[in-house]
C-alpha cells in the first residue's frame, strides 16, 4: 500500500528540523540520558551580527525548531489523532546520522567512496528546506505549480483532498504565525505531499527524481565542498540553509552538517563556466563532448580549518536566517 504509513497519530510536535540533525550540534553530545540541548541565539542586530542568546543553559531539541500540528491537515476534535504528513519525512532522517558521520570518517580516511553519503545527505537538507515554514514562498517559486497537481490514483488522490478539506483548528493562528496566507499554507502542504508521495512500489518519488536530475544532468557539474573543524563551531540556521552565492546560473545551497563541519552544494551551469574562454567553436565543441561523458560526476573538495570560511559560512547563516541561530556552543562563535 503506497499510504501504509499514513494513518492518523497523536504527533502534534513537529519538527521542521527534525532533532537527529540537532542532535549533531547540541551542546551535550555525549548525553546518556538523550536529552539533547542546543543553544539558541536571537539576531538582535544583522548587520553588526549581533547575537543574543536566549537561554544560558540552552534549550532542548524535544521542542526546538518545532511548531504545533505544522504539518497537519485533519485534525478532528475530541481526541489527539490527527492527520499529518509526518510520516513522509521519516525515510529522510533515519540515515541522517550514519551518513553524516560515515562521510566525515571516510573523507578524513581519504576514501573517495562517498557518494552515496552525498547524495542521502543533500536529500535529507533538501527536504529540510522544503519543509521549513520560514521558506514556504521560496519552495512554492523553487516548484512551480508542484502544489497544484492532482494525483490520478484515487487512494493517494483521497488524501490528497482531505488536505485541501480536512479540519484545521489551527491554521489561521499558523498563518498569522507566519505571515502567509491561509491558501498560501495549503498550497505548501499540498505540494509537499505531491513530492513525496511514493506513486508506484519501489520507485523514486517526484522528489527524488528532483534529486537526481540534478546530480545527473549533463548541462550542469555537481560539486560539493565539505569544510571540516577542530575548532569553532558552525551555525544551524532556522532556515535550514543558506546560499555562499546570489541567485544566478549556478544553484548553490550550503548546509551544517554538524557543530564541527559544513557543506556547500554547488550545481554549476557548464555553459556559464567556460563562456568567453576560447572561441565560440571549440567552446561547443568542448561542451558537446562534455554532456556526452559516460557518467556524471560530483566534484568533491575537502578543507580542514580554514578558518576565514567558517567565519564567511557564520555570516551567511546570520544574514539569511528569520530571526534565530542555533550552536553547539554558546560564546566565541567564529565571524570574523
């Protein structure tokens, strides 16, 4: 059954960053008990980076990053069960951890078998900014009319409509919450479950095909940059990421991996990489032999405390967070 997991819960805490990913930069890490904490900073001046942290001993990631029936769309009274799209993420997040820390190993081993950990991972930082309530007309432009499409097959249809119809209490608080409108919100969730529903047994989602065209397309070279630190401590931004670059040919997303290392995921437009660098004969000569290689590659680079881009990445964090940064530590973050 396609919606097997889809039934109703009483989950009403919902994470948009979910707590594995906290995990790895809370402030206790070697916690026995598990009950993580992470230090939260509210940007008090953004272009001085100014930071001001909001609780000494920090809070903890059980209700961090979270808000109430987020991603709900039935929520019946008179009793805790509701509907929600929860159970959709939990394919995302049950890796985040081995793969994080199994990248971070064999790069250090010098081992260069690390794409599927590239790959899992940028999957799982993707779904977090698909998700992230502080992104929603940002995703909705990233995946136009995604939120509009109807599934033909009538189970994954039928819940489709419940959750354009289904009960929520707690929609209008949500959208003022987050200053957008009751069909912008809609919209968001209807197109999160149409990326992520599984259509046929065994085969990729929308979602994934998104993932994969883009680490296979061959007008584009995928790269990615993995900053690693033996000192200070990298940002989790309330967005879930940042860009290192502004809008353009290239997509670039940068992403915390941990309190100790950081990744940039760059999707280079080859076209824009080699334009007014020989005459424009060779360069489609070069360009049509370089879309017909065998395989696609991913760039992969490695730098160990350099500290200066720790400081760049920080900035970036702060500069396009909403309103709050998180840390494993809570003095000396790195800006400068």
């Amino acid at each position: 059954m396609k919606l097997q997991n889809m039934r109703r819960n009483e989950t009403r805490n919902q994470h948009f960053v979910p707590q594995v990913e906290q995990k790895l930069n809370a402030s206790n890490p070697n916690s026995t008990g598990g009950k993580f904490r992470i230090y939260s900073f509210r940007i008090a001046d953004r272009e001085a980076y100014r930071l001001e942290l909001e609780a000494p001993r920090g809070g903890a990631i059980a209700s961090t990053l979270s808000m109430l029936d987020l991603f709900s769309f039935d929520v019946p009274g008179g009793g805790p069960l509701r509907l929600n799209l929860e159970a959709l993420f939990h394919k995302y997040e049950t890796n985040v951890e081995i793969r994080t820390k199994g990248l971070l190993e064999k790069l250090a081993a010098g081992s260069t078998d690390i794409k599927t950990e590239l790959i899992d991972l940028f999957a799982a930082k993707l779904l977090n900014f698909v998700r992230n309530p502080f992104c929603i007309q940002k995703v909705l432009n990233s995946f136009p009319s995604v939120g509009h499409y109807e599934p033909t097959d009538p189970e994954l249809l039928a819940t489709y409509r419940r959750i354009v119809e289904g009960q929520k209490p707690h929609q209008a608080y949500l959208c003022q919450q987050l200053d957008v409108s009751q069909e912008t919100y809609v919209t968001w969730l209807r197109l999160i479950f149409v990326l992520l529903m599984q259509t046929e047994d065994d085969q990729p989602n929308l979602f994934e095909g998104v993932i994969k065209s883009l680490f296979e397309a061959r007008d584009t070279q995928a790269a990615a940059f993995v900053w690693t630190y033996d000192q200070g401590a990298c940002l989790l931004s309330d967005r879930s990421y940042c860009q290192p670059i502004p809008d353009g040919p290239h997509m670039a997303m940068s992403f915390n991996l941990c309190s100790t290392a950081f990744v940039d995921y760059i999707f280079a437009d080859a076209a824009t990489l080699v334009e007014g660098r020989a005459a424009p004969a060779f360069v489609a000569f070069a360009l049509n032999n370089w879309r017909q290689r065998p395989q696609a590659t991913i760039n992969v680079t490695v730098t160990k405390n350099n500290r200066p881009m720790l400081a760049r990445y920080n900035r970036r964090v702060i500069e396009q967070a909403r309103e709050r940064v998180y840390c494993a530590e809570k003095a000396g973050i790195v800006l400068a």
